[in-house]
C-alpha cells in the first residue's frame, strides 16, 4: 500500500470522519490503540435496500487484492474489516501480516485466517440471498459472538438463575405504557426551548475543540448559517483542514487544495447543515415509531425507530426525563452486515433560550474511528459572511 499518498489523505479525512465518514487513510493510525468500550450490536432485520453512495470507487480499484468483496464501496472497508474483527473479538493481525511496527501488509495472503474470512464472508453472503431474502439476518456475529473459532455447542450447564442475574434489573419507572412518537418528539422541541426560540436563531458561530485518532486534540471552529450551510475549521499542527456543506454541494480545502466531496461525504455534511433538523424530525424519516425503553448512559430513554427515504434505518433515544436526544445510531450497509455508528449528544447548555449539547461523541463497533467534538463557545445571530461557505479558488 502507497504509504505516501495515505498519510497525504489522512489529514484531510479527519473532518470526514467527524461527519461519519470513514478515514480511508487507516493505516496510519495504530490498530491496536482501540478505545474499550461496550459495543452495541444490535443488529435486528432490518430494512436493507440502500444505496451505494454515488461516485464511489469499488474497494477492489483502490486495494490491491480484493477477491470476495468486490462491489464494496471504497469508504466501507475499515468498517466491514473492523465489523469482522469485533465479531470474532480479534485485532487486525489475527487475519493481517504485520511486518513490523505500523508496518502492515494488508495484501498479503500469507495468514490462513484471512482466507478462512473469505471463505465465511461468501458463505455468509449465500446464506442471506438464499435462504433470508436478501437481510442481513446472519453476519458474523451470529455465530462468534466474540470467539473465533465459535462455539459449537449450547452452554448446557447455564442455570436459569445464572441468566436471570446477567438480565439489567428493570427500573419501576420504566414500566408503563410507551408514548406516541408525537409525543417524544413534542417534549424535545419544548425541552430545546420551543420552536420560536430555535428559530430566533439564524446563524451561529461555534469555537469547539476535536479529538479523533489520527490528531491530536485540534482547535475547530464551525459556522453555520440557515436553513442549510456549515464549514467546519480544524487547525492541525500540519495546517488548516475546511470542509463545508454550501447548500448544494460538499467540498474540502487541505494541503492538496480544494476540491468537490464525493461519495457518502456530502450528505453526511447536508445532515450537520440543517440548521432546524430538530424542529422537522417527523419529516425527515418515512416512518418513525416508538420502539421501546432502553438504557443510554445511566439514563432511562424511548427508542424511536426512524427509517430514512434511502430506506435507512436510524435509532434515535430520547431521554424519558429531559425529553431530550440522548443518542443517534445510524447504520452503515455493507455486505457482510449492518455497522452501527454512534452519536451521543452530552453537556446540554442553553444559550439565548436554546439548548445546545456541547459534548458530541462519535464512534463504531468497540471505539472504532471515534471522535469528540468539546464546544468551548457558542455565539448566535453572529453575522456570518456567505462567500465562506463557497469552495475557495485553487491557488495556481
Ligand atoms: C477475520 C479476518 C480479518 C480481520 C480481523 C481483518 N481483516 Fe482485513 N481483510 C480480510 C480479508 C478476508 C480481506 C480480503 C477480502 C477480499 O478478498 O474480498 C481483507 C482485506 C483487507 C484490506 C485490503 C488489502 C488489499 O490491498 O487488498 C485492508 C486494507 C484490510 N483488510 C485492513 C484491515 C484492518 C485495518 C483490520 C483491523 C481493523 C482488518 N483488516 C481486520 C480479513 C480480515
Ligand atoms: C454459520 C455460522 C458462522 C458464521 C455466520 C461465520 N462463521 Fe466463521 N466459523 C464458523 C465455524 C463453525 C468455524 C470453525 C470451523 C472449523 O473449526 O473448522 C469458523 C471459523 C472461522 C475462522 C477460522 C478460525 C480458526 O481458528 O481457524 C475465521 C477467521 C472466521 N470463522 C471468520 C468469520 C468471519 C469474518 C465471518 C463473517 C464474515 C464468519 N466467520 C461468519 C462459523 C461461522
């Protein structure tokens, strides 16, 4: 693999990353640096028909030796490898040959583990055409569940007392009937601050801090006008990083200059520029329903089960007390399964009557391509000059 030209993109992905997007320049961060953490696999049937992100390359044009998961969009390959490595509770070098320290030679076929992976990523594949309608209703997962090779055989010695002490002890509180999604999604805008004040508000200039694993701890500046554009300033010890969302497209200026984003990045970007999304959650998704209680971070919350008009399906956890998002789980769609990706949204202040979560979290399965965005300052109704949201001419 050209270090070279990886390293060149690494820098410029951190804000990609911030919006979700996954860094294709991965092997410069250390593998094994992963964040412990709990990893929330809950990977129901769910509706699967989603799109490739337009103008993508396939992963077999961009890496060298790809022969099970051609098709795969270039952007998903970190997640679907990382997807395959948390399921069988394994690092990278369980399947990848290591040559020395941040030394890796991801082609190379020399494990026989990776070629036991090829063989279960076809067999999972088949197993899901044939026999699931085409779900992702058995990944890898389904029968590792954190071992490789998996069990063969059921516990048979489980007591039921054994089970029943494992099972998160209900809180009386949580127990009741559900509300209707009207109802949540009211109680979030009230707890916002109502949507007159929400509207009050026209631009807002943001100084923040972001951590993310390929730099350290940058300074991040964010402007955004409504109804729909963003830029997002990193200062890197390596330079200045802006990325902005223009009320049509996407683009990107870094040390190679500037140019138009592509692939999943600009939608991700438009999401982060709708200045009023909270106010409109009802129509942003086909459908929305209340799918239960759950726990997110000590707090009791509603689940809402949202599904896009990409037919994407999203997991939104509203605090039962506060009313307010607690957590957002989006859900890449790769071809060996659906990959959770995380926001949680902490630190709720209010500035001029408007409640803003000035901690915002970030991440994958087990830590995977976490970022934290810390708001230091939140300035509203600051006047914002429009020309700074349109891509900058290149420099001859
Ligand atoms: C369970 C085994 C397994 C684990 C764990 C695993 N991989 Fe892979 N990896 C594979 C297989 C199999 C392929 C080839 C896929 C194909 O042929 O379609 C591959 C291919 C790759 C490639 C493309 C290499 C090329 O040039 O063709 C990269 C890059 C990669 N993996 C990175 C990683 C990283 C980073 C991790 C850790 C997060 C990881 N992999 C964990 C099995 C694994
Ligand atoms: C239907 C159940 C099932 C699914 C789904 C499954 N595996 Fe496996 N896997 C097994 C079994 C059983 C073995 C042990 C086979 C053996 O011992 O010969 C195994 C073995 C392996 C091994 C070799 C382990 C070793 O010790 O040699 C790897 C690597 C592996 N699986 C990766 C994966 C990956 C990656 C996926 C998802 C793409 C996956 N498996 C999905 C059942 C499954």
């Amino acid at each position: 693999m050209n270090k070279k030209r990886l390293s060149g993109v690494a820098i410029s992905l951190v804000l990609l990353a911030l919006c979700g997007l996954l860094a294709v320049a991965y092997p410069t961060r250390k593998p094994e640096a992963r964040v412990a953490g709990s990893a929330r696999e809950r990977f129901g049937l769910m509706d699967t028909r989603l799109q490739d992100p337009p103008g993508e390359k396939p992963v077999e044009q961009v890496f060298k030796n790809i022969q099970i998961l051609k098709g795969l969009p270039s952007s998903q390959i970190y997640a679907t490898m990382n997807f395959m490595r948390a399921s069988l509770d394994v690092e990278c070098e369980y399947c990848h040959l290591k040559r020395g320290p941040g030394n890796w030679d991801f082609a190379s076929d020399d494990k026989p583990t990776k070629g036991a992976a090829r063989r279960m990523i076809s067999m999972v594949m088949d197993v899901n055409r044939t026999t699931f309608g085409g779900t992702n209703a058995v990944t890898c997962f389904t029968c590792h569940r954190g071992q490789s090779p998996p069990a063969t055989m059921a516990n048979v010695m489980k007591s039921k007392a054994q089970n029943d002490a494992k099972a998160p002890a209900i809180d009386p509180k949580l127990v009741g009937p559900l509300p209707e999604v009207e109802q949540v999604l009211e109680k979030y805008v009230e707890a916002l601050g109502g949507k007159a004040a929400t509207e009050r508000v026209k631009t807002r200039v943001i100084k923040a801090s972001i951590t993310e694993h390929l730099l350290p701890t940058s300074p991040l500046e964010i402007f955004q006008q409504s109804p729909d554009k963003i830029l997002f300033v990193i200062t890197t010890p390596k330079g200045m990083i802006a990325e902005s969302y223009d009320g049509t497209s996407g683009w990107i200026a870094d040390g190679k200059g500037p140019r138009r984003l592509d692939g999943p990045a600009p939608a991700l970007l438009k999401f982060e520029a709708d200045f009023y999304r909270d106010l409109k959650l009802a129509e942003r998704y086909l459908r929305m329903t209340v799918a239960g209680r759950d726990r997110v971070r000590e707090r009791d919350a509603y689940l809402i089960e949202a599904v896009t008009p990409e037919h994407k399906t999203e997991k939104l956890y509203f605090d039962v007390q506060s009313g307010l998002l607690l957590r957002r789980v989006t859900f890449i769609q790769t071809m060996i399964g659906l990959i959770p990706e995380a926001t949680d949204y902490d630190d709720y202040r209010e500035i001029d009557g408007v409640k803003i979560a000035f901690a915002r979290h970030r991440e994958q399965l087990q830590g995977f391509e976490a970022s934290t965005i810390i708001f230091a300052e939140v300035r509203p109704n600051v006047p914002v000059d429009k020309a700074r949201f349109e891509m900058p001419a290149a420099k001859p």
